[in-house]
C-alpha cells in the first residue's frame, strides 16, 4: 500500500464554510408526498441567487481572511462538485477572481460525486508539499438535486467548505499526517448528460457502496499509521443522512463523542461534496491544540479519502467570524412550493 | 407409486448478496444437498424460481444454473407458479422420483430480488395476478392483502391480534442461522411501522432478500424423512372472482389432498410452515390447513398454540417475515426446515417428538398452492 505522505509536512492555514439560511423540514415533505421518512430533520436551501460558486466564494472569503494571507499568492483553487452552474466554463475561476487569486493561479473542477472536494485537497496536498505551490485552495460545494419525490428527495442540501494548504508552520492550524484514497468501480448513484436528477441503486448506496470504502479507506489509514480510533479526539465520516455516518464510526471503532462536533447533516442535510469539509470545519471550530482528527469522505462511483490531522497552537486564533454553528442556527424555513421555487423546479 | 424421502438438505442465510451472482447461490445451496446426501450421481434438477427472468433478465434458467454443478448431461427443468414456485417444483420432484422414472432428484429453489430497484420487485409479485383482469389496474400484492385484512378485521380479529403473527415468526427466528432478521420484534414495533398498503403495516410484510434452499429427493429406504403427501391446488386468480374471498379454496383443496395421501388429520401434525408473507396470510394458511377453524386462526397465534412448545408450533424458523422470502426459494425453505425438525436437527428450534411436518407455499393471493406433508420414518 501507498499511504499520500508528502515530501514536505503540509497543512492547513486557513479554512471556511458557508451554509446558505433557507431549510426544508422532512415533516414538510411527508406533507406534500406522503411520506413518512426522516433520514434527516432538515435540510438547507439555496437562496434565489445562490449556487455552487456563490457558496464556494463566501466560504473561500473567510479561509483567506482567517489565514490572514495575500489572496494573489494562492496558486491553485480547485473547486469539487456534483452541481456546477455551467456545464461547461470552469466554477474555479469565478472563485479564484472573486477572493483576488488571478491570475497567476491554477483552477479546475473537480468531479467525483461526493467526494470531489476532498479529491481537490489531495491535490492540493500533493501541490504544496511538492514545492510546486505556497498556496494552494481546495473546495467542496454543492447544491445537491434531488428528484421530487425520491428518497434523495429529504436530504439533497447546499453548503459547502474552503481549506487553503501551505507548508508547515507555525502558522497552520491543522497539519496532515497522512491520507489514503480508496477507489472501485462501483454504480450506486449517477447522473448521466443531460438528466436532471441523478439516480441511484437504493439499498446497494449502502453496505456494498458506502460502508465499504469508508471502511476500506479508515481501516487501511488506521493500519498504515498504526494509529488506533481511541488516539484521535474527533473524527468526521461523509453524512448523506443521520444514520450512515454513526454506523460507520461504530464499524471503525469510534464513538459517538468523536463524530458528534461535525455531524451536521440532521440539520443540514447531505452537501454532497460539502459534506465532509462542512464537517471538518465544524470540528475545526471547537477542536483544541494537538488534538487528531481522523476524517473519511465517499464518493458515489465509488470512492474514498481518508485523511489524519493534527491540530496546532495556531487555530485559536484563526478561527475568528462566524463559526458553521452560526451558519446552521441561521434559518429560515420555506415551504415545499417555496423549496421548488428555490431549486428551479417551477418553470415559468 | 415408490414412497421417496429427503436424504439431503442445503440452506444458505438468506440476505442481500450484492457480491455474487444467482448461479453462486444456486450452486452453494445445490451442492450443500448434495453433500448432505453423500449422493454421487443425480438423473434429474429442479429449479424453483419466480423472478428471473425479470431480475437477472435469464430464461432457460434450469440449464443455465444446472452448468455451476459441473455435472453435464443432467435433465434439467425451470418450474414457475408465482410464490408457489417452491412447493409446487417439490411436487413435481416427488411424482419424478415417485414414478420411478428418477432416482436421485436435485430441487432447488433461489431468487435474487436484490438485482432489481424495489419498486420493479414490486412490479414485479403483482406479475402473478392476472393480467387481463386484475394486474393491468395497478393494484399491488400488497394491496390486494390489504382487502382481505381489512375484510378478515371486519369478521373476526383486531388489528393487533393479526400482527401478532409477525412477532410470533421473529420469536422463533431468533438463533437461526439461515434466517434474514433473526431478531425479535415487539408487537408495539410492529404496530407503529408505517402503514404498507392500509391496514398492513410494513412490519406485517416479509422482506426482499436473496437466498437459495435445496433438496435431494431419492426413494425411500424406510429410515428418515418420507413424503408421505403432496398436492398442488389452484383457485380462481382474483378474489372479487369467489364466492367468499376469505375461504382461500386451494390451501384447503391441497391440505385436504395431501393429508388423503399421508392418511392423516390436521391433529395430526405436530409442526408447520405457512405462508405469512403478509400476517394476514399466514392466519388464512393455518386456519386452511385445518389448524384453526375460520375466523380462529388469530385465536391459536395470541394463546401462544403456535409456539415451539404449543399445540402446533408454527415457523419454527421464522416463517416468510423474519427467515426471509426469497419468492421461488421460499418454498423449499420451508420444506427443508420441517425436514431437519424431522430429523432432530432443528437445534435451539426443535420440536420435541416431531413425526408429521406440513409445508403450505401459495402464489398470488392463494390462487395456486401446494401442501406438502413429511413424516418421520424408521428409528
């Protein structure tokens, strides 16, 4: 096995996440459909005029402030997603002009299901700890479909998270230790060309998809490391829903006072590739000095990263401006027709 | 008519095999048997199956599977009956060996549901319904269930007490290794589920699940587990056709035969495996084999007479709910679960002193149904 250990230690000096205020309750959905399911209490909406890369900018905005470091040195801005605004005409660089990054900077569009944002903190990763970049910004967002009436239909949510890399130092807040990706050939969820709504396989997204490249990923990181699940003080799991990320920790050995800081998704539903940076930074905001963070993502298709922080002096004081707590306590609900209005279900 | 008996028996859990194919369970079940029987040759397989030819988009499915036991030349025969599939391809097992003209018969039943999206599994269990006259509506097996629950509610049993055949199969599912949800389930669980089609609640149905049961059948020698009765029966397809939907005419007709042939009275039977799909069907199917009158089969389920040291213990594996219901499997489940009471190798789910066994597989809503009746032989 290859463990993703760089030739310099890198880490993150900078991180933020945005979560826009409008929510759909799963009681408003039994409503309208039916229903009687819950895999969450809530889900976030967008706005009006909100989507991928206005989520991507107001989270990227605050990495950078909080790294308190000039935007034209980022040398990469890599944005993952599952619901680019343009099918083709890269996300990337509205974000990289909008924080001030042009134009000496790389951007790209990552596509990988729900884990596309970790794969572009790989990538970054692998940029900064090659000396290729000082500066390199890795983000997960999405504004998620789901197809009315669909069992994706509760959870599909927006959100999203913004890390920037640089070599170790006093001045980052996290550094990583070691990352492992995880990948199979494996249809439990996909959206062809020209689809609206993706599809998926139903209860196959779960034990042969989920579980088990969460599990072949933490498990593998675990052993290469040496580390056990008692080491770290929290841990993070991609959270389609409430239940799939208690029963991965559980699986791994961890418990429930691990994951509970960036378990968001009963109140914000799935972010798809926000998922688990929203969550990372959910647990940035309240972890302490030299504590380990051990974090998992999946990718429908399928696909894991796992990755080991460890956290530094420097995050109390760069950790200022809203926390995510702020941005998920910040609602408004919307009913169902106004949801539609919302995602652009309504045609005029 | 030779008398024919069980030599071998193979059952695999049944689950969602998202890894392996129908061929993989067929031939683990299959060869389970085989070795069960220290059987060396075989003239003749039967397989049971509902769906696949909508699940694994597979016909000639006899052949096609026969291929994963290595052994060319075999005859090899795909019987259909909906969710009869099971009992109906051990009749036809029996008459071959029986007849004389077979002397060592494979029948095994698989289906793998876990293929398909539900709602095409949905789709597909309302394919056993006539299309022409009640199918081509939209009703669901489910829905149509739901009419005789609410009807049998109307006449005879609260709500409750037809649940409660649901937490009787779990009871007994409990430890059992070949069973789907060997768990038990509280009748306040089950009650609160979300209502499948009203009044059934989702606990009220079995499953989807994959799985794979075998038998060998081979005459008889006078020691172990003998056929002693086999009858296959069908009713009109739709209920709105008889002249009391509730009566369920082919469960009767094919106890009635079965027991003629084994020479034997329901009091007689010492345990059984019904078709609780729905629990209001497992209530129909005691109540059609004769171990409860009409309208008293919720009685026997709630005075604890189907326990394992009741009257007459019921899914003493955990039945259709909580075993599992692997549709075309299904009924040689059944069949090879009353075998190993027989053969005192029930383990924590033996019926002590069991002689007779019956198992009732039916399809569509009892439009066809086979009862099949072992007895216990030699020392």
């Amino acid at each position: 096995m290859i463990t993703l250990k760089t030739g310099r230690q890198v880490g993150i000096i900078g991180y933020g996440a945005y979560v826009p205020m409008y929510r759909l309750q799963a009681s408003e959905i039994n409503r309208v459909w039916g229903g009687f399911g819950a895999p969450v209490e809530e889900k976030s909406v967008v706005a009006l005029d909100e989507d991928t890369i206005t989520i991507s900018v107001e989270a990227a905005k605050q990495a950078v402030k909080r790294a308190k470091i000039n935007p034209s040195e980022i040398g990469a801005v890599y944005v993952g997603t599952e619901s680019k605004p343009y099918a083709v005409k890269p996300s990337g660089t509205i974000v990289a002009e909008a924080i001030g990054a042009t134009p000496s900077v790389s951007t790209a569009d990552y596509e990988f299901a729900c884990k596309a944002g970790t794969e572009a903190m790989q990538t970054c990763v692998g940029l900064v700890g090659s000396d290729m970049q000082k500066y390199a910004m890795a983000i997960g967002a999405d504004t998620a479909q789901g197809k009315p009436h669909d069992a994706l239909e509760y959870t599909a949510a927006c959100g999203g998270a913004a890390f920037i890399f640089a070599e170790r130092s006093a001045d980052t807040i996290a550094y990583l230790e070691a990352s492992y990706s995880f990948v199979t050939d494996t249809p439990d969820f996909w959206r062809r060309a020209k689809q609206m709504y993706p599809r998926h396989g139903n209860r196959f997204t779960g034990q042969p998809a989920y579980f088990k490249h969460i599990a072949g990923a933490g498990q593998a990181l675990l052993e290469e490391t040496g580390y056990k699940p008692e080491d770290f003080k929290w841990a993070v799991f991609h959270q389609p829903n409430a239940k799939f990320p208690i029963n991965a920790a559980r699986m791994l050995g961890f418990s429930m006072d691990q994951i509970k800081p960036g378990l968001v998704s009963p109140k914000i539903g799935n972010t798809y590739a926000g998922s688990t940076p929203v969550g990372l930074a959910a647990t940035f905001d309240i972890a302490e000095p030299d504590d380990k963070i051990f974090a998992v993502s999946y990718g429908s298709g399928s696909g894991s990263d796992a990755f080991i922080f460890t956290v530094q002096d420097a995050i109390t004081e760069k950790r200022d401006g809203p926390k995510l707590a702020s941005f998920i306590e910040r609602k408004k609900y919307v009913d169902y027709a106004t949801y539609l209005k919302h995602r652009g279900q309504i045609i005029q | 008519m030779r008398k024919v008996k069980i030599a071998g028996t193979g059952l695999i859990k049944v689950k969602e095999y998202w890894d392996r194919s129908i061929q993989d369970l067929f031939a683990e079940a299959s060869l389970k048997a085989i070795k069960d029987a220290s059987i060396g040759d075989l003239d003749k397989v039967y397989v049971s199956n509902m769906g696949a030819a909508l699940m694994q988009d597979q016909l000639n499915l006899a052949t096609i599977l026969t291929e994963s036991l290595g052994k060319p030349g075999l005859s090899a025969t795909r019987i259909e009956a909906g969710s009869a599939s099971g009992g109906v391809a051990f009749h036809e097992a029996v008459q071959a060996v029986a007849s004389g003209y077979s002397d060592a018969v494979l029948v095994t039943g698989v289906e793998k549901m876990s293929d398909i999206l539900p709602d095409v599994v949905t789709t597909g269990l309302a394919m056993a319904e006539d299309q022409e006259y009640t199918a081509y509506t939209g009703v669901t097996k489910t829905g149509i269930a739901a009419m005789i629950h609410r009807l049998y509610m109307d006449l005879y049993a609260s709500p409750k007490e037809i649940c409660m055949m649901a937490v009787k199969s779990h009871e007994h599912a409990v430890g059992c290794k070949h069973a789907q949800y060997p768990f038990k389930m509280s009748i306040e669980r089950a009650m609160a589920s979300p209502m499948e089609a009203d009044p059934i609640h989702m606990m009220e149905c079995s499953g989807i699940g994959d799985g794979a049961a075998a038998l060998v059948l081979v005459p008889s020698d006078d020691e172990g587990v003998e056929v002693a009765g086999t009858a296959v029966s069908t009713d009109y397809t739709s209920i709105a056709q008889r002249t009391d939907p509730l009566e369920m005419r082919a469960i009767k007709d094919a106890a009635e035969k079965a027991y003629k042939m084994a020479g034997i009275k329901a009091s007689d039977i010492s345990l059984a495996e019904v078709q609780d799909d729905y629990t209001i069907n497992g209530i129909l199917g005691i109540e059609g084999l004769g171990l409860a009158k009409t309208g008293e089969g919720t009685k026997m389920v709630n005075n604890g007479d189907v326990d394992k040291d009741g009257k007459t213990p019921i899914n003493t594996f955990g039945g259709l709910k909580a075993r599992g219901n692997p549709l075309g499997a299904t009924g040689i489940y059944q069949l090879a679960e009353v075998a190993l009471q027989l053969q005192g190798k029930a383990g924590d789910h033996q019926v002590e002193g069991a002689k007779i066994g019956v198992a009732q597989n039916m399809g569509g809503m009892a439009s066809i149904c086979s009862v099949n009746v072992l007895r216990r032989v030699g020392e």
